[in-house]
C-alpha cells in the first residue's frame, strides 16, 4: 500500500490516499460565527486562473487526434463546476503560492476528474450528463474508453513536467484510489446489505480523495510544514465527502432540469447510497424486504419508485443523511481552524456551507 493510506476518523475501515491527519477533536464546536462569503466571491478570488485553466484544457484537447480532440471539446463546452481546479487554487494561494506550477496543476485535476467521468458513464451505461447526451452515447463505448485513458495519460504528462516526485506519487496513488472505486463500485452494484463503511469507503475512493488531492498539491506548492499539509488535506477529505453525499441525496430530492439527469439514478443503476441504506435501515422487515428484493433485480416500475421516494422522507432517511453531510461539513471547517486569518481562509471555510445547501 502507498504511503499516504490510513483509516479515516471518520468511520474504521475508510481510506484515504492522499492524506495522514491529527485525530479529530471528538466534541469540538465549529467554528464561531462569521461573515459568509457568496459562491461568486469565492470564485473571484481565482477568477483569472481559471480563465488559464480554460485555455490549458483548451490547448490540451486540440492538440490531440480527431476523435480525442472533438471529445475533448465536448466536455470542455458542457462546462461544470470547475470546483477541482478552483479547490487548488485557492489552497495554493491560502499557502503563500503564487507561481506558474498552480495553472497546469489545476488543468491536470480537471482531466483526471473527467476522465472518470467517462469511464464511469460508459460502465453505468448512462445516456445523459450535465443534460447532454454523455460521451459513451454520443461516440460509443470503444471510443469513449480510449479517450479517457488518453486524457488520464495526458494529465500525468502533463504533471511530468513539474518535475517534482513528490507531486507523481500523489497523483498515482489517487489514480489508483479511483480506479479501485470504479472496480468496488461494480462489484457492490445491487447488494442491498452495502454498509455504512462500505459506502463512505466507496466515496472516499470516488470522490473525497480528489478533493483531498487537489488541497494537499495546493499546501506542497506552498512548501507548508506536513502538518499543515494534513490539516488541508483532511479539509478536503471531509469536504469531498459531504459533496458525494449530498449528491446521493439530491437524487432523492431534485429534479431532472436540475441534475441533469433522471431522478432515482442511482437507485436503478444498483448504487446503494447512504439515503437508501438509511432507508432500509429504518422500515419494518416487510416492507424492507420488498424494497431490497426490487433492487437486486433491478424492478423499478414508476409506482414502487415513487414509494420509495415517499418511504424515504417519512423514515427520516433523507434528514439523517442531510445531519451526517453537515457533520462532515463541520468536521471540515475544523481542520482550518490552526491557520491565519485571510481572505482565501474565509472563502474555504464559507465552501462547505454552500456543498451543504446546493440544488444540483
């Protein structure tokens, strides 16, 4: 195993591979109260990065052969959040950096996000993303693979060329960490006795650990002691964390206009989530039973589903996986509390709050 696995604090048997942090503080409070910056302020920090970071993908996609560099200007006109690359920046910045390495960095986590992306849609077999037909659909699965080996083998030529082995070994080991959540994902599809472990350990290899990645590269640019390093990292971790988690709960709770994509998605792809572990969890064996029953086969008539929605806001499903994704949330804001004051510092410490209330 790498150097940077362990058991998170946040249940036994969740790793991460990007990061070595303190104990958690069992019991301590958030932080105390402050002003709350908008999305828009936070982004504007880094505003002019990213527009590089537009131009780097840009650069990259075009210099690639016909197939890739049509697929590449696809995913880089259906847009996204860009939180990846802003979450480096904006650690990069709040570590004292402000060299040429930040720009390309944040491009490289960009690429190895999409590339899961793709790989991800071609295994699930999905027909939509970000409300575009997605890439598998448009171009085929052969197709599809290959452009998104290729764009994982540009981000690591990409990240050579920093030069920093320090850099290449986080980066192989949170590729490989993604990697196995593709293969435990796959092999967890429609087991309805998916534990509360398993799943934070499934997210943590999905999700967290790029997050986490992305705040561990910002403090190396910023030559931070490994303490400090950890306490970012373990920021991102939490952070990460609680995106996936209120991901699986908008598809509870959202809509199609605003996903992007259909409602109960991951119920029907065979994806335990915690809001449907929760859910099973709380109803009587019957019914419970019926419901594992369906999603092992993979019966989700429209009238059962709707059920299953409804079940889920009686149980009190959705609210306990809302209180544990605010958990994280402030187990996040935690890991900053030992760094100076500054404007980067507010706008990571206001993030959380913004994962915690979005809508799509």
């Amino acid at each position: 195993m790498g150097r940077y696995l362990f058991v998170t604090p946040i249940l036994a048997g969740t790793k991460d591979a990007c990061l070595q942090p303190r104990a958690e503080r069992a019991g301590q409070d958030a932080p105390a109260s402050r002003p709350r910056w908008t999305v828009k302020e936070v982004f504007a920090l880094v505003r002019s990065d990213l527009q590089e970071v537009e131009k780097e993908l840009a650069l990259q996609g075009s210099g690639a052969i016909p197939p890739v560099a049509q697929i590449s200007q696809y995913l880089q006109a259906g847009g996204g959040k860009r939180l990846r690359p802003a979450l480096l920046l904006l650690s990069s910045k709040f570590c004292g950096y402000e060299g040429p390495a930040a720009v390309p960095l944040a491009a490289v986590m960009e690429l190895l996000h999409s590339a899961t992306l793709i790989h991800d849609d071609v295994i699930d077999k999905a027909e939509m993303r970000r409300g575009r037909p997605s890439i598998n659909r448009r171009w085929g699965n052969h197709l599809s693979v290959l452009a998104g080996d290729w764009l994982y083998m540009q981000a690591f030529s990409m990240a050579l060329e920093e030069r920093n082995f320090k850099i290449l070994d986080l980066l192989i080991e949170l590729t490989q960490a993604m990697v196995e959540g593709e293969l435990l994902q796959f092999n967890g599809l429609r087991r309805a006795d998916t534990t509360e472990e398993q799943y934070f350990d499934l997210a943590y290899r999905k999700t967290a650990c790029l997050f986490s990645a992305c705040l561990r590269l910002g403090a190396t640019l910023g030559a931070k002691r490994q303490e400090e390093e950890d306490a970012l990292a373990a920021y991102g971790l939490n952070l990460g964390l609680a995106f996936q988690l209120v991901d699986d709960i908008l598809d509870f709770t959202s809509s199609e206009a605003k996903l992007g994509k259909p409602v109960g998605s991951d119920m029907r792809e065979g994806k335990a989530t915690l809001p449907f572990i929760y859910l099973l969890k709380r109803l009587p064996r019957d019914p419970a039973r019926r419901i594992a029953r369906a999603f092992e086969r993979g019966e989700f008539p429209d009238a059962l589903f709707a059920e299953i929605l409804e079940l889920a806001k009686q149980s009190g499903a959705l609210e306990a996986a809302q209180a544990k994704a605010l958990e994280l949330a402030q187990r996040a804001k935690r890991r900053l509390e030992e760094f100076p004051e500054s404007p980067y510092k507010d706008a990571l410490l206001s993030l959380p709050d913004f994962i915690i209330e979005r809508e799509s």
